[in-house]
C-alpha cells in the first residue's frame, strides 16, 4: 500500500526573522533576522493582522545604511505597510 503525502507531512517554511518595534511615522519595522537577508529580497510579513509582501529596499543598522542584515542582528527596514511586534518575516 503506498503512503501518501499530506499537508501536514509538508514543511511549513521557516521565518527569516521577526518584527520586534514598528515606527509608525516613520514606516520602520526593526526586524532581528535568524539568517543573513541582503537588501532588494523580497520578503512576507505575516501576523494576527498582517499579510503583505514588500522588497527590502531601505535597510539601517546603527542609523547607517547596510546592504545586508546579519544574522541576530536588528535592522531598521523600511516597509509599505503598518506591522505589528511579533509579526514574522519569510522569504517571498
């Protein structure tokens, strides 16, 4: 009898990092990173309320420009949208 794959059986995809402050008029979200992410990825935020994809167009680390965010670091990204603390971030 052969085994069939279900949903379940699937891996779910790993977040790359997680939302820890947003900056409302600014439109910044700190986002602490699990792995290295270069500027221009395209990224998934997902929360309670939120699900939107952007590309990382502006990031800052210590108030300077970076072309990547490293791992365990938090970068200040610039986002399209409002996001939440605790929204994660997947690769798009």
């Amino acid at each position: 009898m052969a085994e069939k794959k279900t949903k379940s059986a699937e891996k779910a995809p790993k977040p790359i990092g997680e939302v820890t402050h947003y900056y409302d008029k600014a439109g910044v979200a700190v986002v602490k990173f699990s792995k290295n992410v270069a500027r221009g990825t395209e990224v998934h935020f997902i929360g309670a309320h939120t699900d939107f994809t952007d590309t990382l167009s502006s990031m800052q680390f210590d108030h300077a420009p970076v072309e990547k965010a490293e791992k365990g670091k938090e970068v200040g990204v610039k986002v399209s949208q409002k996001v939440h603390e605790g929204d994660r971030v997947y690769e798009a």
